[in-house]
C-alpha cells in the first residue's frame, strides 16, 4: 500500500510541476513532434503558445523539401491532459487551412512525395484528428488536383489492441477538376473497386462541384469510399487502399 502511495505522490508531483512550470517545456516538445514528422525537409514555425490550460496553439507551419514539395499548416491546436506526457497520447488535433503543393511536370506524384512522410507511433498519437479547409495542388506528371477539402478522422484502439481508423471528408464548395493520367494506378483503381476500366476513364480529366471521402477500417486493410458528381455524371468508388 505504502508503494501505491508514493507512486500515486510522485506522478502527481510531476503533473502539478508541468501545470505550473512546464510551458515552455511542453511547446518546446510540441515544435520537436512536428518537425519529426518531417524528415529531410526544412522546417520553420512562426509561434507556439499555451493559450488554454488544455490546448496549445502552433502557427506559421511550413516544410518544404527542394522546390518541388511544400506543406503549410497556418494553425494547429493540440488539445492535451495533465497526463500526456506520461501516455503521450492527446484527445484531439485541430488542423486549419492547411495546404500541400507537388509541383514536378516531369516526376511521378509517388516520385516527388517519397514515402513515409510520416511515421506513426513514434511520437505522440491522437484519437481525433479534424482537418478545416485543406487544399491539396497537384502537379505532376501522372497527376493535377487543385480543391479544398475539410473533415475529421477518428482513431481508436480496439480491445485485442488493434487501431481502428474512420474518417469524412467534404469537398468545399466550387469548381474542381482531377486528372490522373496513370494508366497503371487507374487499371489497379479500377480492379480494386470492381469496377470496368471504362467507368473510371473520364478521371483522366474530372471537372467535379461536389465530392466525399469516408475511411474505415483497421491499420493495413483501410476502405475508402469516394464520390465526385460533375458535369459527366457521378462516380461512385469504393475500394480498399492496400494494393493501389
């Protein structure tokens, strides 16, 4: 008992010494998890506070690697308890207008992007992550997207231990076009959503006004369900990503 005692004093020690002097201590980890995620890009950030008592404030995020891949967060706030330094796990992440530029007209997109940009478990995880207002421009050789998506992405672990991911997306309003010019991605897009070859071409060029994305799944075995409706109709896909 006395054991009990005095592990339950020193963590309580511990939390009571991060509320009242950890502050710099607790950004300062926050800008290393962030640059983390990025590595072998050049990293910058603006500034990161404490602006509540269970949220920290992250703006002015950008990481680019040469002239041909940038990402840019313009605010991220992490909602975080007195114990996540201990569990290194916060309950949510608010990203807001965000955006990722891939400009190569004579690379492949999965040539210029490089894999993994991020790799999880390493540092700290979230169950919810929500993403306001993300613009994604492509330019590739095999690929040209320029939209703007928001949503939230859920992530839990199931008893026997497993991460279970659900997410939604939403187009924003206004006049988007896709053009994957892959022959090869869009033989296997169309194999994994069962789907004839010839219902899927006209995404060689897509002009779309509306459009969704859910996720499901477990970690390795993820399915995703896209709609796009436009001028020629709508598609309707849905396909596990493992495979693509």
């Amino acid at each position: 008992m006395r054991r009990e005692i005095v592990i339950f004093a020193v963590i309580l020690a511990l939390v009571l010494g991060v509320g009242l002097f950890g502050r710099s201590l607790i950004t300062g980890i926050a800008v290393k998890e962030i640059k983390e995620m990025f590595p072998g890009y050049n990293v910058s950030i603006g500034a990161a506070e404490i602006r509540n008592a269970d949220m920290i404030a992250i703006t002015g995020i950008k990481a680019t690697r040469g002239a041909d891949l940038s990402y840019r967060i313009n605010g991220l706030e992490i909602k975080f308890s007195p114990l996540s330094l201990f569990t290194r796990k916060v309950p949510k992440i608010i990203i807001k207008n965000s955006l990722m530029e891939v400009s190569s007209v004579d690379k492949k997109l999965k040539d210029v992007i490089g894999y993994p940009v991020f790799n999880p478990g390493k540092g700290f995880t979230a169950k919810s992550i929500v993403i306001l207002n993300f613009n994604p421009i492509l330019e590739t050789a095999d690929w040209k997207l320029n939209t703007v998506v928001g949503g939230n992405i859920e992530i839990r672990k199931t008893p026997s231990g497993e991460t279970e991911i659900k997410g939604d997306f939403s187009v924003a309003p206004g006049s988007w076009n896709i053009a994957i010019k892959d022959e090869a991605f869009l033989k296997r897009l169309a194999d994994n959503a069962k789907q004839p070859l010839a219902d899927i071409e006209d995404l060689k060029d897509f002009d779309f006004t509306e459009g969704t994305l859910q996720i499901s799944g477990k970690t390795g075995s993820l399915v995703f369900h896209m709609t796009l409706k436009g001028v020629k109709g709508k598609k309707d896909l849905t396909f596990p990503l493992r495979g693509l």
